[in-house]
C-alpha cells in the first residue's frame, strides 16, 4: 500500500447524554465535540470529520493517517465526549456522561464504554462509502444485512455479474462472549457462517473482505457495552462502515438489504425485539416505547481523506412501505407485552436489571417437594383428615 494514499475511517461514538429522557443528542453536545475536533483538525491530526448523531448517541466520523488504534485520534475523540459531556451535565440532560466507563484515557476507547469501527484504506480513485448508524439495538443488528450485501445473490446482483466480487467475501466473526475470532469463507463456507452469525447476540460480523484481493470492504463496531461493565447500561448503538461501487456491492445493494426490517435486540431497556426501521436522518430519533430500532444511512465520497458529502441516503420513498412494515411488525409484537418472545430470553436479561428484580423473590422459592408437603398438609387441614 502507497504510504499516501493509506488513510483511516474512524467512526466513534457514545452516548453522553441526551434530551427528554434517551431521545437525541442536545446541539450543544454537538457543538462542544465539533470544537474539539476542529483543533483537532487544525493541528493536523484529523484531515477532515463530520459530528453528527443518531439517536441519543453522538458520532464521531473522522479522517486522518494515523492508522487504526491510535492513541492519538482515541484520546481526540475521548476527549470531544469528556466535553460534550460536561455540558450535558451543566445542562441536566439525561444521563450525562452514560456511556464513560473510566474516568482516565489509557491509550485505547475500546473497553471504556465508546463504540468503534475502523478502516484502513488504500483510497480508489473514486471512494463512495456509506457509515451506517444504530440506536435501540446492537452489533449484530448487521449480521443479517451484511450477509445479505456481501453473501446473497438474491440481495446482491454483483455476486453473480460482476467478476471483481465473483470469487466471494471472507467474514470475520467474532465470538463476544468468549474473546474469540474466526473468518468464514463465502460462498463455501456459506452454512458455517449462518450457523454462528445467526446467534448475533453472540457471533457478530467484524470485517468483510473481497475474497479476491483481500480488500477491506466494510466494518462494524462490536463493542458490547454490558458485556463490559458487567451490568447495564444502556444498549450497544452499532456503527458500521461500508464502502461501496466499482467491484464492491453498489450502493443501492448495500440499501436494499435494510428494506426488510427484521427483528433485532433492543428497544425498550435494551430488552426487547423489534423491527429495524431504516430512516432519515430527521427521523433518527426513538419514540415509541424508546424505539422502534432505527438506522440511519450517510453517503460519503471519501477524497485524499476529505469526507465529501454527506448524502441522507434513507431519506428516500423507496423505504416507506419497509418503514410502514417495520411499524406493522412493532404494532403486532408490541402485544406480547412482557412475554417473549417479544422481550429477550433470560441470558440476554441478565445484563440488564431484570436480575435485581428476580433477586427479591430469591427466599419465597421452596423446593418442590417441600412445597408439594404444605399443599398436601394444607389440604389435610381443610377435609379434617389429620384431627
Ligand atoms: C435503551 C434505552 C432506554 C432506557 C429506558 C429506561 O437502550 O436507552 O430504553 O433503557 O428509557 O431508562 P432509565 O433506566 O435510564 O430510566
Ligand atoms: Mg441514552
Ligand atoms: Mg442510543
């Protein structure tokens, strides 16, 4: 790779705080960590960056050459939340500071409480990439899109016409619970893939490459919040980066997989199943019950690392019937009320404060069949049997 034209997208993001409850983000917030970013920029570490939001959750887009984890764009970034977040509190907004674990920088955001996607590119002569951002759900809310993007032909013409994505993607899992990666190869190992992805509370997409050259072609943060901090605190809010055209899946194949709105882990407290609604970015924002789910789509050329655009690419009638879907699907689980499947099964529930709850009832439990002998002591009481 030419040492000029490598350069990284780095996409951070973490909720500090937000307004009416976990709605949006304030424009303060945004304010304080676009200052931080433009002195950024002025000192040369950052070559360009865009600050916006989705949801309660402030993101940070930026461009530079300094590779993926450094400390220097880390402790930028840590730094515009550690800003916005003293105004949050300066401005009450709810849960201020929410997702900053630690209270010191030590280098790295990864495992302090912020999500991260981030690529090093060889930038084309052309570089469409979109940055796709989640609120009320988690990193595997992509697992189904991306396979379809990169490993469907029924979603992805290019996999059957184009020669430069015939060969495939290769997909990097990985397992959340136990620290662990592994790469899948498509379309052969195509079954295996399905069988850990289709568990994305715990096998999550982390990179795609085209199989052919090794191209790093999309992304995804996979930071799992709770898994972190051992409780809850609020839900994991995925980014993800995909490029996009000329031997990768066309722009327009990367959306289409997002016009299905299928059921993903969040919502309400982080704790219940909901359709995905893909929406612009004036809609990017939860309401009801806290959701549903949303995801917005921003379009990028990406240009000696100047972040041209953005393009609000779900803002667009051709997701309105998806959009009517996804509000038939919350309508209809919505019903279930407290009952999975509508709310998440236990191993999920316990990162969030159902536990305590559960706790309480602890010492009202007998053994069955102690429990079994005061209904039969009982019974005896009332026909007089033991008198
Ligand atoms: C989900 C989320 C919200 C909150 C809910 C309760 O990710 O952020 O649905 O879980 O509004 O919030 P607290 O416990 O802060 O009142
Ligand atoms: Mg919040
Ligand atoms: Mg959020």
């Amino acid at each position: 790779m030419s040492e000029d034209k490598k350069i990284t997208i780095s996409i951070i993001k973490a909720d500090i705080g937000s307004l009416a409850g976990h709605h949006i983000t304030h424009p303060d917030t945004l304010a304080a960590a676009s200052r931080v970013l433009a002195e950024g920029k002025k000192k040369g570490i950052l070559i360009d960056f865009y600050v916006t939001h989705a949801g309660d959750d402030l993101e940070l887009i930026m461009t530079h050459r300094k590779g993926v984890d450094s400390p220097d764009i880390h402790g930028l970034a840590w730094n515009a939340f550690q800003e916005a977040a003293k105004v949050a509190r300066e401005l009450g907004l709810y849960a201020a500071g929410q997702d900053l674990l630690s209270e010191a920088f030590s280098g790295n955001v990864r495992g302090m409480g912020p999500g991260v996607a981030e690529m090093e590119i060889e930038e084309r002569p052309s570089e469409p990439i979109i940055v796709f951002m989640a609120d009320k759900t988690e990193p595997g809310a992509f697992n189904l899109p991306l396979f379809r993007v990169f490993a469907d032909p029924f979603n992805t013409a290019g996999l059957v016409i184009d020669p430069k994505m015939h060969d495939g993607f290769k997909f990097e899992i990985y397992d959340v619970y136990e620290g662990k990666t592994v790469i899948l190869s498509c379309p052969e190992e195509m079954y295996d893939l399905l069988a850990l992805i289709g568990t994305p509370g715990r096998y999550v997409i982390k990179r795609i490459y085209r199989k052919k050259d090794d191209l790093l072609a999309a992304v995804v943060s996979t930071e799992r919040l709770n898994l972190i901090a051992g409780r809850y605190v609020g839900k994991d809010d995925p980014v993800a980066i995909v490029r996009c055209q000329h031997g990768l899946p066309a722009v327009g194949e990367v959306l289409e997989a997002f016009a299905f709105p299928h059921l993903v882990a969040g919502w309400m407290r982080g704790s219940h199943f909901g359709p995905l609604m893909p929406v612009s970015m004036k809609d990017a924002k939860c309401t009801r019950f806290d959701g549903p789910p949303r995801i917005v789509a921003l379009g990028f050329q990406v240009k000696n690392g100047r972040l041209i655009g953005p393009a609000d690419l779900f803002d667009d009638p051709a997701f309105e019937y998806t959009r009517m879907k996804a509000m038939e699907v919350a309508d209809y689980i919505r019903r279930h009320g407290p009952f999975m499947p509508h709310r998440l099964g236990p191993e999920e529930m316990e990162y969030t404060t159902l536990p305590q709850v559960l706790e309480k009832l602890k010492g009202r439990f007998k053994k069955l069949e102690e429990a079994t002998k005061v209904i039969i002591r009982k019974s005896e009481m009332l026909t007089g049997a033991t008198e």
